[in-house]
C-alpha cells in the first residue's frame, strides 16, 4: 500500500512555512512550469530540450523543430495556468473544465477535435487495454466525474488524484492530448488539496505506462498508486531547497 502519512507529514511541514516568501514563489513556479511542460510533452513524443522548451516559451523559434512542437510547450503553459486558476476556486471536476483544458492543449495543432469527444475507436499504442467504444464515450465520462464529485471524495487526496488520472486515461475521451489532459487533471486534484503539483519525469516513461496498464487491465491500481505517491515526494524537494531546509 502506498503510505500517504509521510506525504501528509511533508505537506504539513510545507504549511508550516506558508505564506512562502513572494521571490521564492516565483522562482519555484517559473521553474516548474518549464519542467512540467517539458516532460508532460516529451513523454508523448516532443523532441524539444528542455532549454529548447525554455527559448520556446521565452517566445522563440528553434529551426528544424515542427510547429506542432511549438504549440504544444505554448499550449501546455496556457493550461497549466488555467488549471491553476481552477484550483483556487477549489471547483468540483466537470465536463466543461475537462474539455476547456484539452482545448487549451491542441489549440492551433487540431482546432476541430479540440474538447470534442471523440467519434472514432481509438487503440493506445503499446498497451494492452483497449479504450471504450466511441459510442459510450459520454456515459463513461458522465460516470467518472459523478465518481468524481462523490465516492472520490472519500479517498485521500493523493490517490484521488492519481484514481483521477487513470480512470480519465482508461476512457481515452478525446481524440488526442488525453495524456496531457490526464496529468493536468491528476495536479489540479492535488493543488486543490494544498499539496504540490508533480512533474512525471520521462524518464519513468515506461514505468508509467506499464503501472497504467496494469491499472486498467487488471484492476490493480497499487503500483501506479506507489508510482504516483513517489513524485509527489519529489515534488517537495525544490521547496526545501529553497527554503533551506531539510524534510
């Protein structure tokens, strides 16, 4: 079982410091916003560095990159900050937040399926699980937000937000971003709690996709659940850092 007390410990050692010093803040969000988009992009396949993504959103262009890699670190920095608008208003996960940010995410690269459910089968490349038909699209996704808006409630916040991100990703609503979508919903889950939000690293790219795997095949959430509760450890350390402090 994945031991969310020391993740509650942490969290109320990082309260205790609130409110954190404005210039700390900045330097920490700047620096995560520029990570998180970096890896949430190069585990779907963009091959921009994170420097590259750095000098791209500083707003400028790499030669021999496609424009789609542009948009995609543009738009992932657009959603990161409406999911952090979200998350202050402490809203309930609804169809409209969910569709808002996967447009958000393909804005400019797929204008017309943009928030759209998808209309067509889809199979995820190398996974075993195979996605919903088209057709109970919007009843799965009716179901997940109801589940969402009640039973969810009664799990910790941690692994609320990773049940969050798998069962999101189990339905494969849209026709592209859903893995985006799904990690800006699992950090909109877990701000909204008062913890911080967590980067995947690429590096656990396939870690990541064997435990989601075996989540929706299997029914067996514990490993991703362990996987999850183990960024959102690391996801303190640039805090203590900064502040100087050891956890």
């Amino acid at each position: 079982m994945a031991d969310y007390s020391k993740l509650d410990h942490l969290k109320q050692k990082l309260d205790s410091f609130r409110p954190l010093p404005p210039e700390i803040v900045s330097n920490l969000h700047e620096d995560l916003v520029l990570r998180w988009t970096y890896h949430s992009n190069a585990i779907e396949g963009n091959t921009l560095t994170l420097k590259e993504t750095k000098v791209v959103l500083e707003g400028i262009t790499i030669g021999g990159k496609t424009m789609r890699e542009h948009f995609e670190a543009i738009n992932h920095r657009e959603a990161i900050f409406f999911v952090e608008d979200l998350a202050k208003k402490s809203d309930s996960l609804s169809e409209w937040r969910i569709k808002s940010i996967n447009q958000l995410i393909l804005k400019n690269i797929d204008d017309k399926n943009a928030g759209v459910y998808r209309k067509t089968n889809v199979i995820i490349s190398g996974a075993d699980h195979v996605p919903p038909d088209a057709l109970h699209v919007e009843s799965g996704m009716q179901r997940f937000i109801d589940w969402c808006q009640a039973d969810g409630k009664s799990l910790h916040p941690v692994e609320l937000a990773a049940r969050v991100h798998a069962d999101f990703v189990k339905i494969h609503p849209f026709v592209d971003g859903n893995g985006g979508t799904s990690r800006l919903l699992m950090n909109l889950e877990l701000m909204k709690s008062g913890f911080p939000p967590v980067i995947l690293p690429v590096e656990k790219r396939l870690e990541y996709y064997e435990t989601l795997d075996t989540a929706h095949t299997k029914n067996d959430y514990e490993p991703f659940f362990m996987l999850v509760a183990n960024i959102v450890e690391a996801g303190f350390k640039p805090y203590w850092h900064a502040l100087g402090v050891t956890p």
